[in-house]
C-alpha cells in the first residue's frame, strides 16, 4: 500500500474515534453543577424577555434615525 492510500484511510478512522470519544465523554458528566434550578427560571426568562423588548424598541429607533439620515 502507497503512503498516500494508507493517509487517507487513516485521516477519517482518527476523525471518527476523536469525535466518538467526545460524545462519549460527554455523556459520563454529571450535568448537576449546570442545571439551572426551577425556582430561578421564571424570573430570568422574564428579565430576558424584558431586555428583548428594550433592544427592539432600541433596534427599531436607530433603523428610523439611518432611514431620516438616508433621506437627507
């Protein structure tokens, strides 16, 4: 076998495991530290929702000043 069959049968094979031993890895972790308590949920969805409609607001102002700018 030539050098440059046997690269490219071992390019994809190393590939696969790496990416294989990601996934698995990843399932061994205890997703606890992470978790987001139930209790906190509400509010934080709220507040975001309220820093969404903020940006909107702000979103839709500067694309009036860009359109008054353009006009001029």
């Amino acid at each position: 076998m030539s050098w440059n069959l046997l690269l490219t049968l071992f390019c994809p094979v190393l590939m696969l495991f790496g990416m294989g031993k990601m996934f698995f890895s990843k399932k061994r972790e205890d997703p606890s530290p992470t978790a987001i308590s139930s209790q906190d949920t509400p509010h934080d969805v709220h507040e975001l929702q309220l820093q969404i409609a903020d940006l909107m607001v702000e979103n839709h102002q500067l694309k009036v000043k860009t359109a008054e700018h353009l006009n001029d």
